[in-house]
C-alpha cells in the first residue's frame, strides 16, 4: 500500500526531533515504503552529538531545519508549519509525528488517508489505553487529563496528549496562531479547536512504548505544570471573572447604601434595594465583558448579551427554588444550601457559558 500520487495535494509529514537515535533513520525508510516522501525533520536544538543522523536524513531526501537551541515541541512544529506554508502547494495536508517510536509508519499512512476524508478537521491517532503495557506515569497522566478535559470542555477524547496529528490546508494558518512553545502546545491546539468550532476526529492506533517509554523528554515537573495550566486555564480566567464581578458588585452596593441615605432619608428598604439592583445591574455588565473578552474570547459573538441575561435569570430561579427544596424537603440550612446551590450551579454556569452563550461558530475555512 502506498500513497496515491493523484491524490490532490501532497501529504506532508512533520517530525520535530530531540536528540534522536538510529530508529528515526529507520523510522523515516518505513515511511517511505509507504509512499510518504515528503518528510520535514526539525531539529530542536540537539547538538553536535546528533547532526550525523539529521545529515543522513538529509541526504536520504527528507527537509531538514534546525533550532540553534532547543525551543520546544511546540515552537518546532509551528517552525515546520511556516515552512510548510511558504514552500509547499497552498493544497498539501500535514501529518505530525513524534521521532521516538511511538507512532507505527502503518497508522501514519493510514491516518493521512482519514484526514483527506475530514479536511476541514484535526484528526487525532489515538491510543487505547485500557491495553496492558503501558508506563503507569503515562497511563495516570492521560486519563487524568482526558477526564478533567472532557469535564472543562464537553469533548471526551481518550488520548488528549498524541502527537500524531493530521489537518488539511485550511487549518494550516491556524495551527500556527495557536499559542505555546512546548509540550503544553498540543493540549491548546485542542481547546482552540474546539473554543473555533473546529470539528476533532480520532482514528484509533497502535500503543507503542519502547523502554517503558525512556526516550521520552517530556520533564514531568515543568511540563506537567505547563499541560495543566493550559487545561485549567479557562476555568481559573472564569473564576477570575468572577470574583471581579462580585467585588464589584459588593463595592458599589456598599457605597450606594451610604450615598442615597442622605437623599432618600428614612426610606431604608428603597435605598437597599436601589443600591442593591444599580450594584448588581452594573456587576452583570462587567461580569458579561470580562466573559467575552477575556474568559472565552468571543469578539464576534453576536445575541450573546441575550443568551446570558437569560441564563441569568435561569440562574437566579434554579439557586432559589433549590435553597427552598433543600431546606423544605431536606431540612437542611438556608445559608448552606445557598452555598451547595450556588457551587454546582457555578459549574454549571460556566459549561452553559462555553457551549451557549459564546458558543463557538464554525469558521469558514
């Protein structure tokens, strides 16, 4: 089996390369038996030690570019994106890969093939780790992070962290915008699919981890912390939203209670409770740009002001009517069945918030 040749566009296969060994050399010969010759290899900044091996796979045909230093994962795929723009058919699809043995030439044909079927999507090769033989640090890693990912973002993908990874033309550009430099880069070119309406397709795969996964440079400490602050990242900005909104919610309504006094003299319920709507009108209003703008990023958004006064109000009858079943039915304490209400709706806010209120529109590519 091998490519077809008058398949419109060629197929481009992007390796970025960390100190390699001989298997990239024999890694690269597999591929081509495949038909898949059009192979750029970036070298991440390796070192002399290694340019034997990079100079042999540039004499054997394949694109070579290299990182004076070691940049990262991500700034060497988006090094190999540009090239890719600038030097080959505006109508080539691209397929990365990792340089360690993890991906099967077999499954990089074969998920080259799936990406022409879907070109306005990102396809995924993933694995399944429910095999055995799997590293339990890599094991506990994907299926924590899958799991809080479906959580955040509505989208349960059963390995969040594979480098094999194929896109058409049109996503070419897009790929290069998204933001990170390392390991970190992957996990948010999956959140800006999604957050741009772009569809994810998954091909399942072989698991290959050679030595319990050693030639990995994945360092758990830096790297985790970067993964895990690109996945909560939305979520902690929401928080952040937030807490703002109530600030200032709370600040007005304070100082509102005391500059009407004069002016309303003795009326005390119409001065709480004008200080208390200007406060909580205005606490909307900041809460809704700073959710737009800075949470979810949706510039274009359009009837995004109405869907979240609806949700709102949604909000406000849920949080009362379940305080008065907690406490009626339950018997349980107003104060903390306001807390338990407020908390699970809170979660809930934020999901109607990311998949409704600045849902995602598909983007003409």
């Amino acid at each position: 089996m091998i490519m077809d040749k008058n398949e419109d566009g060629k197929t481009i296969i992007l390796i970025p390369s960390l100190e390699p060994d001989e298997r990239l050399l024999a890694y690269v010969r597999q591929l081509r038996e495949y038909g898949l010759t059009n192979i750029v290899i970036v070298d991440d900044g390796s070192g002399e030690a290694y340019q034997s091996i990079f100079e042999e796979l540039s004499v054997n045909g394949c694109v070579l570019l290299r990182h004076a230093e070691n940049l990262g994962k991500g700034a060497a795929l988006k090094t190999g994106f540009k090239y890719i723009g600038q030097q080959f058919d505006a109508s080539s699809f691209v397929v990365t890969a990792d340089s360690d043995g993890q991906h099967a030439s077999e499954d990089v044909y074969r998920l080259a093939k799936e990406a022409r079927q879907h070109p306005d999507a990102l396809v995924l090769g993933v694995r399944n780790f429910s095999e055995g033989g799997i590293p339990p640090k890599s094991l506990l890693g994907n299926r924590m992070t899958s799991f809080i990912f479906a959580m955040l973002y509505g989208k349960k993908l059963s390995d969040t962290q594979t480098g094999l990874r194929a896109f058409g033309p049109g996503l070419l550009a897009f790929m290069q915008d998204v933001r990170g430099t390392r390991f970190e880069y992957e996990l948010q070119m999956l959140i800006s699919c999604i957050q741009s309406g772009i569809p994810i397709h998954t091909m399942p795969i072989q698991v290959i981890y050679e030595n319990g996964n050693a030639g990995t440079h994945f360092k758990a400490v830096q790297d985790s912390a970067r993964v895990m602050g690109v996945l909560f990242s939305n979520f902690l900005r929401f928080i952040s939203s937030s807490v703002a909104s109530s600030v200032v919610d709370l600040g007005i309504a304070w100082f509102l209670i005391d500059f009407l006094r004069p002016i309303l003299g003795q009326q005390d319920y119409l001065r709480i409770l004008l200080a208390t709507v200007i406060a909580r009108i205005i606490s909307i209003v900041v809460n809704y740009v700073l959710n737009r703008h800075f949470v979810f990023r949706k510039e274009d958004s359009q009837g995004s002001l109405w869907r979240y006064l609806t949700l709102c109000g949604f909000v406000i009858v849920l949080s009362s009517t379940g305080v008065y079943l907690f406490h009626t039915i339950f018997f349980v304490d107003e104060k903390i069945a306001k807390f338990v209400c407020d908390a699970l709706l809170f979660l809930l806010s934020f999901q109607l918030q990311r998949r409704w209120v600045f849902a995602a529109r598909r983007k003409q590519l």
